[in-house]
C-alpha cells in the first residue's frame, strides 16, 4: 500500500485548498483515516479517483474557485488573522517617522 497523503498534499494534487478537502470529507465524497490523533490522512487511490471528479466540478460550476483562488484565500487569511499586528507596525512606523522629523524642526 502506498504512503497516505496529507491534507495538503490531496489539496495539492487537486488544486483545491485545505478546507474544500475537508468539505469533501463532510460530503462523503472522501474517506479520511486518522493518523496520530487528529491529523487526517487519504488514501492516494481514493484522491486520485476523485481528481476527474472534482475537474468536472469546477467545469460545471462557473462559480466555483479559480485556480488562483487557493492563493487569493491565504493572503485572504493572511491579512485576518494579522491585521492587529499590522495596524500596529503601520501606527508604530508613523509614530517614529513623526518624531524623526519633529526633531529635525
């Protein structure tokens, strides 16, 4: 039996991304074992079956995710998740700017 595959190596290979992995394992349409507690592994027989299945998808559906879309998603993500961080770098910059050229003055 071949090596299982990582969730992101089944998005990977099917140029989807992590979460529509998962959907397809809520839908049913794949089987994941788990491996070491809560990572997920697939059987690369079952992910390369579905591969067609998941083209003709996104042929069919005009509103479903680019190509581009996985990575759209994780500077999407990117930006929720540090948001905080950078509001606070961008504020902190201009602080330092503003002093800089005040003591000049």
């Amino acid at each position: 039996m071949d090596k299982m595959w990582t969730t992101a190596e089944v998005a990977r290979y099917l140029n989807v991304t992590d979460r529509d992995v998962e959907h397809l394992v809520t839908e049913g349409r794949l089987t994941g074992y788990h491996g070491g507690g809560k990572f997920l592994r697939f059987r690369p027989d079952q992910v390369q079956a579905l591969k067609g299945v998941v083209a003709a998808r996104a042929q069919d559906d005009p509103s479903s995710p680019s190509v581009a879309e996985p990575m759209r998603t994780r500077v999407r993500e990117f930006f929720y998740c540090y948001d905080l961080y950078l509001l606070s770098a961008a504020l902190l910059i201009s602080v330092v700017v503003y002093l800089a050229a005040s003591g000049r003055g």
